[in-house]
C-alpha cells in the first residue's frame, strides 16, 4: 500500500465505475447480438438477402447518371491527383466531377481548371462568397451549380455522390451505389483508413475504429431500428430524396450550421421516410484484401486528430442533442444514445484504463470486496470480448500483425477521446454562454503517394476500348495474338490498330503522370545535365525543367519504384515525372544530350 489516500479514492469509486463500463459494455453486446443475427439470416437465407449482389446483378442494373460533388477550401496540393486518379480508376461510365471552391482559394480553383481543360467531365462550381463558411454551405452551392449545368446542358443526374478532397474511390464504388439506389433513396457506402505502419498510433485508431463501426454497427442499424448516418464520403443520394430534403427545409439539403451536416442528414431523411442502406464491406473484383469501401488517410498527429474528433463529437452528441433532442421511435431513440453515450463513456474508459493500471501497479486487487471482485471480473470478460471482436474485424481487413496492435491503440484512443469530449463540451458550453455560433475546425488532407494507388488503375486496355480508341473486339483478338512478353500497347501500335499518340494519352490517364510538352530551345543545358548521362541513358529520363524543388522529367516508360530510388540518389529535389513518347524522346536526347 505505496498511496493510503489514492487507494482509498480508487476502491470507493471502483464499484460505481465497474457498473457503469458494465452497462455500456452490455449495451456492446446488444449490437453483437443484432450483428451476429443478421450474419445468420444471410447464411441462412442468402437469396432473400441484397447483400452483397452478384456480379452480373451490378452489370445488368440500369445505368443512372452520377454527381460527384466535391467540397474544397484550401486544397490545392492533392485535389489534381485526387480527380486525376480517380478518373482512371472509376469502372463506371456515366459520372461527373463538381469541385467546389471559393473566389478567395485562388490557388485550388486553378488545381481544378487544370484537370477540367482535360476532362469535360469536371466542373468547377465557384460559390458566390468568399470562404471558408461550412462544408454543408459549400455543398449547397455545388447542388446550385448542377442544377444550372442540366438547364444548360440539358443532361439530368439521377444520383448524388459526396466525396473529399482526400478520398480514394474505389473503383467499384458508383456501380455498387447505382445498383443499391435502385431500391433505396440514400446509400452509403464502407469508409475505411488506409494502413500505416504500426508505430504510427493516432492514425491505427482510425483504422480500428473505423473497421469495427463499419463491420458490426453500421450493418446493424436499419435492422434493429435506426437510421443510417451519413459518413460524409462515399454518400449516395437520390435525387428525389434531395428534393424531399429540399422542401422540408427551406432549399438548404446541407445544414450550414451544422458541425456534422452529413451525420444528420441520414438522420432527416429517415424521419422524412425515405428507405436507406449502408452497404457492407465486400471484397472487389480483385479478391485478396481488395474491398470496395472508400479509402483515405486520417488525422496521423495528436492535434490534427483532437481538431476533427472534437467536432465530430461537439457536432453529433451535442449540437445533435440540442437541434433534435430524443424524440422518435424506440430503435431510433437507442441510436441517438448509442451516437451519444460517447460523452459519458470515453472519460469513464479512460478511468478504467488507470484504475487497472495503478492495481497493477499497487497489488490493490487483493483487497477489493467480492461484490467489486465480480463487478471487475464481468467488466474484465466484457472489454475482453469487444478487444476480440475488434481484433477479428482489423485482422480481416489489414491482417493480423497489424491487429496485434489493437489492445494498445485502445487505451491510446480513450485517451484521445477523453480530450475530445471535454475539448468538445468546453467549446460548445462557452459557445452557448456567449451566444457565438459554433467554429469549423478544418482537417488537413493528405493523399496517398502514386505507388500506392496503381492497384486500383483500370487495364490499358479498358481505358482504350472506354475512349473508343480501340473496338472491344479489335482488343480480345490482340490479347488473343500477341506473343507472350509484347506489351499489348506495343502490340496495337507494331498492328496499326493505334496510333503511338493515343497510346500515350491513354497510359497518361491510366499512370496518372502528364503528357509533357516540350521544346528543346526551352531547356538550360544545365537542367538538361541535372543527372548524370550515364543515370539519364540507363534510366530512359530527361530533365526538362526544375521549379519549386521540383526536378520535371521526362520518359517514354511509365517509372516503377527502382527508377524512382535509383534517380532520387543524385540529387535532392523532388522528381515529377512526364510522358514522352519514344519517338519525341530520342528527338529531345538528340538535340540536348
């Protein structure tokens, strides 16, 4: 007994905690019932369930034309890659990009015109008012925007897709939400983090929690009597749903007051009675770890992670609570506790976390009561099962070593919920008090590099058939032909099916690196030397111009990692690679080298 007084706080509250952690945890376990119940159900009975549908049953669903919209403030370092990838990985034919910005983000509106003068499938939709304001009221505009680009165009959009400026859309994702839709009014599809190393604590307790909540809760919601929340990515809305939306509040589809406009709206459209689905996670056409869900990087520091965890819960628990109070249905009031309980319980799991800890630390265990004894061993066999269930559905996703790391990342993020929450209930009280709206707490957005998107790049062939460069049946009798080891580009262009320039356009689109445009008289000789010849001959590159650190070079072959290492040793700038065709690059060595 090191702490006389500590041991006597700790053993007076231990009963009070037990009982409570053992409330929330039974409540755990309502959800794991319902979860495990509705698993049974598709085993049992798998032709009278949707989920998931067939392949041919995603092909043969008629075509709906699909909105994008894309909110952005500040965003112009990723959002050129992010519709640029995007645009070459999406399998569906029938979709446009609105990238929404504001007159005072000079910067992401020219990001965006750089990608719409060579797309006419994006559209940049300026709002009429300096910014930031709210994501909500940047979408507003956005739908604004659309409906002035059917009245000119005279093309009508069935659906409505909500995405970031971070977002990996998977290239299954609008066939998935077309398919749904015909049924549903609202869907919403997995929204999972992309995997980081084990170290990397902050951004693995996204990873966990988003692979559980979109495993078991979100599956389980509908079932048992909720409404399905919008994640904010990857929402489908119909647009019939949006006018229903429209008219119950005054033309605003996006409450800009809203901190988590996109959490209620699923709440709204469900008291408005329209029929919702979130649509589980499911392996893609590529097998293996290949799961049709959107991916993006979160938060990976303990500030940046605060800022959007501390809106989330000041915009859900709270300004949800204060805007619809706990009216509705049974099944509709439990969720609203379930999406609220967050207030009491991330501060009461931390608790627990440190009174285990100091009766670790201190042998206390020896001297609690028998009733605290078997309040703590149920506590104990519960958070057991919710770190085993957790384990199982991070395992599925990112694979067991990475899983291994769950118990941890647990304690690390009750403590970054427990700031959160009282981060949350301190802005929000004094917002209150004071009669001050609430603040926007923008995340910084990163995007992932450009080696770890090719998994999700369309076949060359598919963007050249897509283009109606090359004729579906013209592409099965070259795959068919050609000779094991010719790549079928070399194939089309030796047959005379293609042309060398459209090649090279459609390996643009598919690698997501530009087409470069250069003339020799325009190149320093020292930036044409900026690597040695030999690095320049081994390596088929060309350096054409340096700018903001950046070394521009140019190759008629499309880099893998070890161009890429290889060249990164002679110099410290970083290399941005461009697309020449050969022909264009044994012109431009000749005339510089």
């Amino acid at each position: 007994m090191l702490y006389p007084g500590i041991d006597h706080l700790v053993l007076a509250i231990l009963a009070p905690l037990a009982a409570a952690i053992l409330v929330s945890g039974l409540d755990d376990l309502v959800v794991d019932l319902g979860w495990a119940w509705t698993w049974l159900k598709s085993v049992l009975r798998p032709a009278a369930s949707m989920f998931p549908p067939g392949p041919r049953q995603i092909e043969n669903a008629p075509r709906q034309r699909i909105a994008i919209f894309v909110p952005l403030w500040h965003e112009h370092q990723v959002i050129g890659r992010m519709l640029e990838h995007n645009l070459a990985s999406i399998r569906y034919p029938d979709y446009h990009f609105f990238a929404g910005c504001y007159p005072n983000d000079v910067e992401t509106q020219h990001a965006v015109q750089a990608v719409t003068g060579r797309f006419p499938q994006v559209h940049l939709a300026l709002c009429p008012h300096p910014g930031p304001t709210s994501k909500a009221d940047c979408l507003n505009w956005i739908y604004q925007h659309l409906l002035l680009f059917e009245e000119g165009s005279g093309q009508l959009f069935d659906i409505v897709v909500i995405h970031d400026a971070e977002d990996l859309v998977h290239p299954e994702e609008l066939r998935w939400i077309n398919y749904y839709s015909a049924r549903y009014d609202f869907v919403q599809t997995p929204v999972l983090a992309l995997q980081t190393p084990l170290h990397h604590l902050t951004h693995g307790v996204y990873c966990d929690e988003f692979v559980e909540n979109h495993t078991r809760d979100m599956t389980v919601r509908a079932a048992l009597g909720g409404f399905v929340p919008s994640c904010g990515v990857g929402t489908g809305y119909r647009r019939d749903a949006l006018a229903r939306l429209a008219r119950a509040s005054s033309n605003r589809l996006f409450e800009p007051e809203a901190l988590t406009e996109d959490y209620e709206n699923g709440l709204r459209l469900f008291r408005l009675g329209c029929s919702q689905a979130f649509v589980p996670i499911s392996r893609g056409a590529g097998g293996g770890r290949d799961f049709v869900a959107t991916r993006e990087f979160f938060p990976s520091g303990w500030g940046a992670a605060l800022r959007q965890r501390t809106r989330w819960v000041t915009g859900i628990a709270l300004q949800g609570w204060q805007r619809f109070g706990w009216s509705g249905k049974p099944g509709e009031v439990y969720w609203l506790w379930r999406d609220r309980k967050g207030l009491i319980a991330n501060p009461l799991s931390l608790a627990a976390n440190l009174v285990f800890a100091y009766g670790l630390a201190t042998a206390m265990w020896t001297r609690v009561s028998p009733v605290q004894a078997r309040l703590a061993a149920a506590t104990m066999a519960l958070q057991i099962l919710r770190i085993g269930i957790r384990v199982l559905c991070v395992g599925r996703i990112y694979g067991f070593v990475f899983a291994s790391g769950v118990p941890f990342r647990a304690v690390y993020a009750n403590a970054l919920n427990t700031a959160a929450t009282a981060q949350a209930v301190a802005r929000y009280t004094y917002a209150r008090v004071h009669g001050q709206p609430l603040k926007w707490l923008k995340t910084e957005h990163a995007y992932p590099a450009r080696a770890a998107l090719l998994a999700q790049k369309r076949k060359l062939g598919e963007i050249l058939v897509s283009s109606g460069r090359v004729p579906a049946a013209e592409l099965a009798l070259a795959l068919e032909k050609r000779t094991p080891g010719t790549r079928l580009g070399e194939y089309l262009v030796g047959s005379l099916r293609l042309e060398m320039e459209a090649l090279y356009e459609a390996l643009s689109f598919q690698q997501g690196l530009p087409l470069a445009q250069i003339e020799p008289e325009a190149v320093p000789w020292p930036v044409a030397h900026a690597l040695p010849e030999h690095a320049i001959r081994q390596w088929q590159v060309l350096p054409f111009r340096i700018a903001e650190e950046n070394l521009f070079v140019a190759s008629p072959e499309a880099p893998g990692a070890e161009t890429a290492n290889a060249l990164r040793s002679f110099t410290s700038l970083e290399i941005r690679f461009h697309l020449v065709t050969p022909a264009e690059f044994e012109r431009l060595s000749k005339a510089l080298l």
